[in-house]
C-alpha cells in the first residue's frame, strides 16, 4: 500500500485523535484517515453526479 505524508494543523490532529484508540471508533490514525478520505469521495462523486459531471 503506497504512503501518503501529509501536514496538517495541529488542532485537526488533537480532533482526530480524541477519536482514536481503545472502546473509540478508530484504531489507528490511518484508518481514520482512510475512512474520512473515502466518505469525502464518496460525497464528491454525489455532487458531482447531481450536476451531471459524472459518468455512470
């Protein structure tokens, strides 16, 4: 799996790790990346088909 580096703010990254470990929803900071990045896609491609610029 490639690897992606990326710098973000530090308030973003205290935000996403408040949901990161033991009985939380993510397990680790990559799979909350993931995740994110594919709903975020996910909506992208929703707008984009409602204003026709997505081929099915």
């Amino acid at each position: 799996m490639p690897k992606v580096s990326v710098d973000i703010p530090q308030e973003l990254l205290d935000d996403l790790n408040r949901h990161i470990g033991d009985n939380k929803k993510f397990i680790t900071q990559a799979d909350a990346i993931r995740t994110a990045l594919r709903k975020l896609l996910d909506q992208m491609d929703d707008i984009d088909r409602r204003h026709g610029r997505l081929e099915e």
